[in-house]
C-alpha cells in the first residue's frame, strides 16, 4: 500500500488516503517519490479535475523526482531503472503528490548528481518553460522582453537567464515588496503595475529598449492597457492565467493599428513536438544551470498528510518561495 493526496470532494480539502501501489505497464516505470513542489498549474489542476473528473483516481501533481524502482516492458524504462529521476505525471492517472507513481519513461530525465532531490523535483515545468521561451526570443530576434509576475519562480528565471544572454528584460511585479525582492537580486527594470504611472512608463520604457516580446501569466484586465502601450508588431505570449479572469477584454483597433500577435504557449504542447532528444538537451542545459545559477527558493516542507497547509501555506505568500510536498 502507498499513501497518497487526494481531493475529498469538489471545492473540498485534501486529503491524505492509503491506496494499492501501482504496477507499471509497457514504456512504464514505477518511481518512489522523494519530491514535489505545489505549482499555480497543480492548483488548476484540482479545479478543473474536481470540476469534471473521478476524485476517487485523481492523485494531484504534476511534477516531481525520486527513484525508479520497477521498470515495465521496453527499452527504455530499463535504462531508467534504478536511476533518480525528475518526472511529470500522465493525467488524470497518476499525480506525483503520492509515496508511488507510475508514469512513462518518457516522462522522466535522469538527475545529475549536483542536484539534489528538491531542486531536482521543480526541474522540468518552469526551467523549460524558461528556456523556451528564449528560443521564441531568439527565433524571432526580439531585442528586449517584458516579464509579467516577475516575482515568481518563473519570472525570475526569466530575468536571470536574460542578463546571462544580455537580453534586457523589463519586469513586471505587483506591489512595493516585490519592487525590493527584485532590486535586491540586481533587476535592473522593474515596473510596479499598481503604480498610477505604470501604463505610461511601461510604454516609454518598452519602446526605449525596443521590447517586442510580452510574456504573461496574469492576464489580468489591465491586460487591455499593457498591450496599448506597448511598440508596434510586439508579440505577447500568454502562459498562465493568475488573475483567476476568465474573460478579457482586448480593443481590437489597438492590435490592427499596431499589428499586434497574440498567442497562448503550454509546455506540454512543445515538449511534445520537441522530441525526446531535444528534451533531453534542455534538460541537460537544465542541470547546468540549476548546479550553478538557477537555484529555487525553498519556502516549506510538508509531508503528505499536511497536503491542505501545503498549499494554503503558499497561497499566501507565492513570491516568498516553492512550498514542496516531501515524502
Ligand atoms: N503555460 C505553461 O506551459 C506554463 C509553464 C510553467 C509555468 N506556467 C505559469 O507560470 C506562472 C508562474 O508560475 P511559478 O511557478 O513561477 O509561480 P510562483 O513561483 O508560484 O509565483 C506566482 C507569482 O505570481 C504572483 N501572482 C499571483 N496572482 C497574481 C495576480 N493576480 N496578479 C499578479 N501577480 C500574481 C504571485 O505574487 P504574490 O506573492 O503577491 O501572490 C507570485 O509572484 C503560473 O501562472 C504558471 O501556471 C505556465
């Protein structure tokens, strides 16, 4: 038997409950959980999934590492058996917040031994997504980019690998706190969206440096107002949906008179189309960085029962740090 989280009822509390450890099929392994981090996307997991999924099978998280102790039939889950791991989990079947899980082998990447199983364990979603996004930059030869909720972990991965390739990146946070975090860690643009002039400076600052590229993850209702100001033919690529808004309103006159392209990104979309040998490069280039510049701030640890205070935990401070669940 394993012990795992599970959601109690729809809008209910998790829970933690004993379950079978499951067996893994072909291309499967089984691994044994050390880590996992609770991200904004495992929350709108739970959303979604006590929306219109069985919350009887329904294992949250999305990420995570540990050992992979049973290899099922093919190639590849032998060459991982034995091996520690960073994973991913194959929705709705397995979640990473749980002792056991099953998932593909092609789901989960060796860890080099200069990282540990916690940074280990947030070394897939937002490491990814930010070397994505600066191969969107350079595919498309933008000269400067604005980071939206700059303060996360994502954000500030953005910024860090920015001043690595020299990309001037022009952050956005949304509160005085944040302001410091970042002027702190060296953040040399910072804009306060709350403040009464940040539609005015964020456009001269944008056309300043030519920042052609808008990465969101609020889309926030000032979202209108973010891309008026910004230069014509920008791109803005949105990737979360912090705000919680689930309709936006954009003046259409402003993207036809300044040519601007919106368009959504999903990770999972690009791992897809990139191919196990590609995703095995970025995570190497992964590993590089996260044994040198790009560690995650750690702000708690709860074990699996306390699954509820994890996450209350970091939804009241998520600029303070990853909250892991470590089993
Ligand atoms: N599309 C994809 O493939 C993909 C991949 C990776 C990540 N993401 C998205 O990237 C975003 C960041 O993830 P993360 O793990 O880096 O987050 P994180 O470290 O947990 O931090 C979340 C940040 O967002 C801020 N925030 C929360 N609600 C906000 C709002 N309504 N307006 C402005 N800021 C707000 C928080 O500020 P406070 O501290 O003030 O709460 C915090 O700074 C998430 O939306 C996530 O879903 C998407």
């Amino acid at each position: 038997m394993m012990k795992a989280v599970f959601l109690e009822k729809p809008g209910g509390h998790l829970v933690m409950k004993e379950v079978n450890i499951p067996v893994p099929g072909p291309g499967e392994v089984l691994i044994k959980m050390k880590a996992a981090p609770v991200n904004p996307s495992d929350l709108a997991r739970i959303r979604n999934t006590a929306a219109g999924h069985d919350l009887a099978t329904f294992i949250p998280g999305i990420e995570g590492s540990g050992t992979v102790v049973v290899a099922g039939k093919g190639i590849l889950p032998r060459l991982w058996l034995g091996k520690r791991v960073a994973c991913s989990s194959e929705y709705p079947s397995s979640g990473t917040w749980a002792e056991y899980m099953v998932t593909k082998a092609g789901n989960c990447f060796p860890l080099s031994e200069k990282i540990n199983d916690e940074q280990g364990s947030m070394s897939l979603v937002n490491p990814l997504t930010a070397l994505a996004f600066f191969e969107i930059i350079k595919e498309n030869n933008h000269k400067a980019i604005i980071n939206n909720a700059a303060a996360s972990a994502l954000g500030r991965m953005v910024e860090m690998l920015g001043k690595k390739q020299k990309i001037p990146v022009i952050n956005i946070v949304r509160n005085q706190h944040q302001t410091e975090l970042l002027k702190n860690s060296g953040s040399q643009y910072i804009l306060d969206s709350s403040s009464f002039s940040f539609i005015e400076d964020l456009g001269k600052l944008s056309h300043d440096l030519k920042a052609t590229i808008l990465f969101d993850s609020v889309c926030s209702r000032q979202l209108d107002n973010i891309i008026d100001a910004l230069p014509s033919g920008s791109s803005v690529i949105i990737y979360g949906n912090l705000s919680g808004e689930e309709h936006i309103m954009i003046n259409p006159r402003c993207l036809i008179n300044n040519d601007i392209k919106i368009s959504g990104f999903y990770l999972g979309r690009r791992a897809k189309k990139n191919g196990l040998l590609k995703n095995m490069m970025n995570l190497r280039e992964v590993g590089r960085l996260m044994s040198s510049d790009m560690k995650i701030k750690i702000r708690g640890r709860f074990p699996l029962d306390r699954a509820q205070e994890a996450v209350d935990t970091y939804l009241v401070n998520m600029s303070a740090g990853k909250v892991l669940l470590v089993m």
